[in-house]
C-alpha cells in the first residue's frame, strides 16, 4: 500500500466534456464518476439570472446541457475556445458568430462574454467547471482537494495557459502543473512503460481537433510537434446529421422546425443518440412522438431508420477535414505520416467508426484500441500526479513551448529569444544597450510567434525597464531574460549587465485578467 501524501487530482477541461481521475491506495489512477454516475460531465454552465445574482441557481454539466436549446443565451459552451483570446482575432469573431450566447470585448481588447446584461471572462466561467469537478473529487474522498494537474491542448499559447491557471486559482485550485494533453494522453495509455517509440495522438472532441507527434525514449515523453483545427469536432458531426433530416422534413412535411428550440433541441439530443449508437450498430431509428404540427394540424410522429453507411455520407466532408492537420504535424517535425510507430486515440468522436478508418488511412495502419478515449487524457493527468509524488518512477516529462518568444526593442530591431518547440523549463536572454545618453528607462515590447516580422506575431506584453543609472548612449547594457516555467507560461525579467542588479519591469499593457481582477475573483 502506497501512502498518498497530498490529495492532487488530475482534471481534463475539455471543450465539451471534462473529466476528473484520482490516484487510488495502491497507486493506480482511476476515473471519478460525478454524482450521475458518469466518467465526463459536459463543459456547460447555464444561468437562472445575472451572474451578478450571487442567490440565482448556476447550473453545471448535464443541467445546464439539459438547459442549451431552451436558454441559449444563457447557457456557455466551448468557452476553451474563448479563453485567453482576444475579441478581434479573426477565429474569435468567425467562431462568435456561430456561438448562440454573446461573446464581447473586455476593456482590454479581450474576448469575455454577455449573459443577461453582465460581463463575464472566460476564466471565471470555467472556474465553475474546475469547481463542480473539484466538488466531485471532494466528494469522493470526503475530504478537501487542493491541487490539481490540469491539461491543455498542446498548441495553447502563453495568454490561453495563463487565463487557464487563473480559472484554477478561481477555483480554489493550486496548479501543480499545466500538462499537454496528447502528454497527457501518451502517459494514460502507458507508453511510459512500453519500448521506444513515435506516437501520433489523435484527439478529436466536441469542438477541436488536434494531433500530436510524441517521441518516448527512455522513459522521457516529448510533444515534438502539434497541430489543430479549432473549428472540427462532434458538433459538426451533429450539426451535418441535423441538416439533412431538417431538409427531409422540409421536403417530406413542409415542416420547418427551426422556429421550435423545444423541438429542435429534441432532434438534436435524438441525433447524437443515434450518432453514439451507430458506432456499434449498423442501423437505428429515431422515433419521435408529436415532433410538429403539420399544415393538416396533425401531429407528426417522426421515425427515421438511419444506416451507419448513409449517416457516413452525410459527414464525408466533416470527416476529410482530419486529413490536413495529420499531414502537417508529420511534415513539422520532418517525417511521413507512415512512420508514425503507432495512434493512440482520444475524444470520444474517436469511437466512430469511420473517424477510426479515416485516421487508420493516413497513418497507414491501425490505431491502437484504447477502450475510453475520452478518459485517457484524465487518466494521464493523474499519472502525472503520481510521478510528481513519487509513485511512479524512472518517467520524465519533457515538454516544449507551443510558440516562439522575442521582443522589440526601441531601437526597432526584433529579437527571437526562445524558438518554437523548445524543451520547456527552459531560460534563454538577450542584451540591449542604451542608445541615448542618460536614458533612464528602456522601453521594449514582447511577442509570441514565429515570425521575424512583430507586426505578423501576437504581443503579450509592453515592459518599462525603469531607473537605469545616467550614463553615456551605449555604455548601460540591459539583460533581458525569458523564462517558459514548466507550464509553458512565459516570464520576463531584467538585470542589468555588470552590476547583476534587478532592474523594475513595469507591465504597460497586457492581455488577460490583471492581478487586481482575478484577487477579486478569488473567493474568500
Ligand atoms: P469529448 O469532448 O472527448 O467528450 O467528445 C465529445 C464528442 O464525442 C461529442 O460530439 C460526442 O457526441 C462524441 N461521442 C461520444 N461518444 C461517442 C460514440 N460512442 N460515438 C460517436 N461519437 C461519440
């Protein structure tokens, strides 16, 4: 029997769905069930009233789901992919004009969201995720949980890690660490413990898809490359299976039921039934009592048989939409999608059948049977926990940054500091000299991105170097100095050169919740 020492859950926030496991007294990760019983509880949280409204009911999971087609103003989704996000990103605004509740713009150009009149950051709405699946774990233990491995999709940049570990500090949740999730995903199916080998993770969810390339040597996991496309998951499963029976409707009744939530959101939980059975039936029907009044004013009782082969036409072009990301991260570290050693599936899309095959195609051999996709990337989590502790040895996790980190200087040359896909911690810095006589503050600008041009890369930050000594133009030498911790959140600090001494940085501007907002956000 193994002592547990700390209580440290591991937590897959999910787009969709998010799912929580612990380590059990002898050391092995397993799956929570929430209070239904289920391994997953959806990503979801849906308002009775403002949020300001500190005695209205917040529903989370299967209540707020339960609640999507009825309130959808009120009922928040795929907020991961809103958070640490700016309004005026070309996928933010593609992506909000497809989202039935309002996404906004923060005061800093951030994308938050609008319930009933009421701001609200992505934070702090998945802090109420993090906190029903804490309650979970707590539950389970009957005792306080305060640490928590949370995973994220390798591709996160520095704002959507940081906004991430603030919904855990809303949370009352200490991030032990911030782990990738096809990391994540490779350590739940045990490649830790297998021979050496090149994996392709392939996580297709609710609403994202990415693919990974791992390499495990030695006992080391690293992420060498990673790819995604933010806008293909089950929803757009759902949403081609939709059309085609409302256009059958149409034709078949002149029955229009896009003017009906109450109606609609019935098709919809149908579809995704039929969706989840024919991934082990070849055929099933939907059967629906009184789904409509027709022109007659007859009820229609609608029942549709669909055959898995005629559902796989409907989602063709969904399904074809895998093909660019794989090839890409194959391309990225330099190698054919055949050499891939083997495919470990994750996301719960992944038990269709026709996804397994499309990825099989690619690949040129077939994925490996991992029996609960949508708890491997949890289980790993939890794995972690147990190296961390101790529990597991002979494992290291290496990890890379997902982007590039460089600065602009007031001399108007741009710097790359710490290049893509470094092994992560990592400690990289560049030295900048005044260019006047007695300057006394140094004023540069920090980007993420690969780019040699800033104006083509995202900036995270505008910094004061402030109170450098008066001295002839040249002679004051700054060491600018980034850091990417082991979450692979960037730190920036300055000394200058000689003396060794710290010099003050001031933020001037930056992304993501300022210290100030999240300290009120924190409870207690
Ligand atoms: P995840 O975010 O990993 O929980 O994946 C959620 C997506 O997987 C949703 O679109 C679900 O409808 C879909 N899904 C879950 N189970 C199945 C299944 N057995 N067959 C097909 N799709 C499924």
């Amino acid at each position: 029997m193994v002592s547990i020492v700390k209580r440290c859950i591991g937590i897959d926030l999910g787009t969709t769905n998010s799912c929580v496991a612990t380590i059990d007294e002898g050391g092995k990760p397993v799956i929570v069930p929430n209070a239904l019983g289920e391994s997953t509880t959806p990503s979801m949280v849906s308002f009775e009233n403002s949020p300001t409204d500190k005695e209205a009911p917040i529903h989370v999971g299967l209540s707020a789901l339960r609640r999507a087609i009825s309130n959808p103003l009120d009922t928040l989704y795929g907020v991961k992919r809103l958070i640490g996000r700016r309004f005026d990103d070309p996928e933010v605004r593609a992506l909000a004009s497809t989202l039935p509740y309002e996404v906004i713009s923060a005061a800093n150009g951030d994308a938050w969201v609008g319930v009933q009149g009421c701001r609200i950051s992505p934070p702090e709405i998945s802090a109420l995720v993090l906190s029903t699946l804490r309650s979970i774990a707590e539950e389970h233990f009957g005792d306080e949980v305060q640490e928590a491995i949370i995973t994220v999709p390798a591709h996160f940049d520095n704002a959507q890690r940081k906004a991430t570990s603030d919904a855990a500090a809303i949370a009352g949740l200490k991030v032990r660490r911030l782990l990738n999730e096809p990391t994540a995903a490779a350590l739940g199916y045990g490649a830790h413990r297998g021979q050496d080998q090149r994996l392709a993770v392939c996580d297709l969810g609710g609403g994202t898809f990415d693919v990974s390339i791992v390499n495990v040597e030695d006992g080391v996991i690293e992420v060498i490359s990673s790819q995604g496309d933010l806008f293909l998951g089950g929803d757009d499963v759902d949403r081609a299976i939709m059309e085609q029976l409302l256009m059958e409707l149409r034709e078949q009744h002149r029955l229009d039921l896009t003017s009906t939530p109450e109606a609609l959101q019935r098709l919809k939980a149908a579809v995704v039934d039929a969706k989840h059975t024919l991934s082990e039936a070849r055929r099933t029907t939907i059967d629906l009592i009184h789904l409509g009044t027709l022109s007659s004013g007859k009820a229609l009782h609608y029942k549709r048989t669909i055959e898995r082969a005629e559902m796989n036409s409907w989602i063709q072009p969904v399904i074809h939409r895998i093909d660019a990301p794989c090839l890409e991260a194959a391309a990225r570290c330099g190698i054919s999608p055949k050499d891939v050693d083997a495919i470990v599936l994750v996301g719960g899309m992944t038990r269709m059948p026709s996804i397994q095959n499309q990825i099989a195609s690619i690949f040129g051999r077939a994925p490996l049977k991992v029996v609960n996709p949508d708890e491997i990337v949890a289980i790993g989590a939890a794995t972690q926990c147990a190296i961390l502790d101790g529990l597991i040895e002979d494992t290291v996790l290496l990890d890379v940054t997902s982007r590039a980190f460089g600065f602009l200087s007031e001399n108007g040359q741009y710097q790359q500091v710490i290049p893509r896909n470094a092994t992560i911690p990592t400690r990289e810095h560049r030295i900048v000299a005044t260019n006047k006589e007695d300057q006394r503050e140094l004023y540069f600008e920090v980007y993420e991105g690969e780019s040699d041009d800033p104006g083509l890369n995202r900036q995270l930050g505008r910094f004061l170097c402030r109170d450098l000594p008066e001295a002839p133009a040249g002679e004051v030498m700054i060491l600018v100095e980034f850091t990417v911790d082991v979450d692979g959140i960037l730190h920036v600090s300055t000394s200058e050169l000689g003396t060794g001494e710290a010099r003050e940085l001031r933020l001037v501007a930056t992304a993501g919740l300022t210290r100030a907002e999240l300290a009120s956000m924190i409870p207690g």
